[in-house]
C-alpha cells in the first residue's frame, strides 16, 4: 500500500518530482508540486466560515465568510499580516525579540517568505502597538532592523499592469522611509517622496495644487501627507493602477478623500522582496494583481483602519475616517 510522504511547512523539498503529494506535518495540509510551486489544498477546519469577524475575508483566504463585514470578493496576490505569521492562524509564532525569520502569506498560496539579509535579523515585536496606542492595541509587528523577506520558487517576483496595494507600516527614523518592497516602485517618506509603482506623486503637489487633491489647502507635499516616523505610529498607504490611472490616496483625519492621479503605470512593480533596507515596523501589507473597485477599497481600509485602531491617531482612529473617493 502506497504511503503519503511528509514534510512541514519550512521543509518542502525545493524541486521535486512533478506530481509529487506530501502531506504538511505541522499545518495538516496536503501540498501538491505542480512543476513550479505548491499548490496548497486547506483541511476543511481551516477555512473560518463562521469568526474572524474583525479579519479580512476573500475566497481564497483564511478567512472566507461571503457575509462578513469585511468580505471583498476578489482575492489578494499576496498578504502578509504579522498577527498571523504561520499565515494560517493568530498562534504566535514568535516570542518578543526573536528572530522572525519565516513570514506567510495569508492567502492560500501560503508562500513560505524568508528572512536572509545578511548581518541583520528581523525580529518579533510585541511591544510597539502598545507603546503607540497607549496600551489599548496589543497587535503583534515585525521590526524589520533593515532586513528583508525573500520569497520562495514560484511566488510572483514581479507584478504589472491592474494593482491595487495597502500597507500599515512605520519608519523607524525621522526622514519616514517605508516600502512594501524594492525602494524605486513603492518607497515614501516625509520631504517630497511618494512612490507607487515606480511613478513619484509628489511631483504633483507644487506651487497650486489642483482642487481635486485637497479639501485643506496644502502647497507642500509634507504638509498634505501626514507625517509619519518613528514617534507617531505607523501609517495607512493606498494605492491603485487601473485604467482610471495610478492613483494615491490619504485616508487621515483631516478628511481628503479624493486621490491624486496619475496616468495608469506601465512600469513593472519589483516584489523580488517584501519590505527593505530601511528600518521599519510592520505590521501588514496587502498586494492585490487586479484593480479593486473603490468600494472594495474602503471595505479593505475599514478592516485595517478597524483593526489596528489607536496605532496613530491620524490614519487608525476610533471609527475609521470617512470613505474614499475616485
């Protein structure tokens, strides 16, 4: 009688035989190598139709209640979220300070992303929600120390074309660097930087800036991005390349909503990592290959503006800010 083999989640041999099934050890799941990567196939368990009330739900997510508050029906290229960093459950994987060395994606891909930089280590922090909200959020983020994750055989490297990103990320430093990925597509900061794939929007913001980009009057770049470094919690970037161009939002208090546009972007996005060099905190990065409606897009800021509420009284306060316009 033929036998399964097995394996775990962080030991999946790296190439072998097409066809080949082993069953995950450590997760209860059953991977089949297709020739290029893993298809993951859930045990029914997995798959929380009923909870999560407060999480993100997608067909292929974790979480996948069609009635949720925060279902959207398009599902998300990648997803990283540091309070589930075995990409499968809210188990903590780590302890506070220790090497975070595996990130998953919370999709059911379930890519194995690694941290290898070398002469730094990202590590688990399970202080720096509490300490920016005062003690009233408790959620787990990565201190990245100017390390990277690098993805495994099979998960994309590349994206172009329709895209739609979300990130809730902090610097660790006054200038207010943050990325989701390679610096050049996606890096902002708080002088005159903001990057979405590979177009710098704040190129846009002179002397007069157009109406339809601020309600409050700001000249400056700096002045209409709220600032973020490492005393003010992390921020709230959106972005979006669709056929009604590439396009930024600033979901804060002061109440924009309109974004500032840009013609659609026919740059290829760089994901050959997620976050970078540059010493953040994360705490989630959402990277959807198809251009969300905007209706899609506030039900996704909700979910993280309801979920990491009091992080930073501008861009995750009590409530959320009000919806996004086109």
């Amino acid at each position: 009688m033929s036998k399964l083999l097995t394996t775990t989640s962080t030991t999946r041999p790296a190439s072998p035989t097409t066809g080949m099934l082993f069953h995950e050890t450590d997760t209860n799941r059953i991977i089949l190598w297709d020739g290029t990567h893993y298809q993951v196939y859930n045990r029914d368990s997995l798959i929380q139709t009923t909870g999560g009330t407060e999480e993100l739900h997608y067909p292929q997510g974790i979480y996948a209640d069609s009635s949720a508050t925060y279902y959207i029906g398009q599902s998300p290229m990648l997803h990283f979220d540091a309070s589930h960093m075995n990409g499968v459950d809210k188990t903590q994987v780590y302890n506070d300070g220790a090497w975070a060395q595996y990130w998953y994606d919370r999709t059911q891909n379930n890519y194995q992303y690694t941290e290898t930089t070398s002469g730094v280590d990202a590590v688990m922090d399970l202080n720096q929600s509490s300490l920016m909200s005062s003690g009233t959020n408790t959620l787990p983020c990565i201190d990245n120390v100017g390390a990277y994750y690098t993805p495994p055989a099979g998960a994309p490297t590349t994206i172009v074309g329709d895209v739609t990103t979300f990130s809730v990320l902090q610097s660790k430093a006054s200038n207010g660097y943050t990325t989701l990925g390679p610096y050049i597509g996606w890096y902002t900061d708080n002088s005159g930087v903001y990057n979405h794939m590979g177009k710098n929007f704040s190129a846009n913001l002179g002397a007069t800036p157009d109406p339809a980009w601020t309600n409050t009057g700001e000249t400056s770049w700096s002045n209409w991005r709220v600032m973020v470094d490492n005393t003010t919690g992390p921020g709230l970037y959106i972005g979006r390349n669709s056929d009604a161009g590439d396009q930024v939002w600033r979901p804060d208090t002061r109440g924009n909503h309109v974004p500032i546009t840009q013609n659609k972007s026919t740059s290829t996005g760089d994901l050959q990592y997620i976050l970078h060099t540059y010493p953040m905190f994360a705490w989630e990065i959402i990277i959807f290959n198809s251009a969300l409606t905007i209706a899609e897009i506030n039900t996704v800021k909700s979910y993280l503006q309801n979920k990491h509420e009091g992080l930073n009284a501008d861009f995750f306060p009590s409530g959320g800010t009000i919806d996004l316009t086109e």
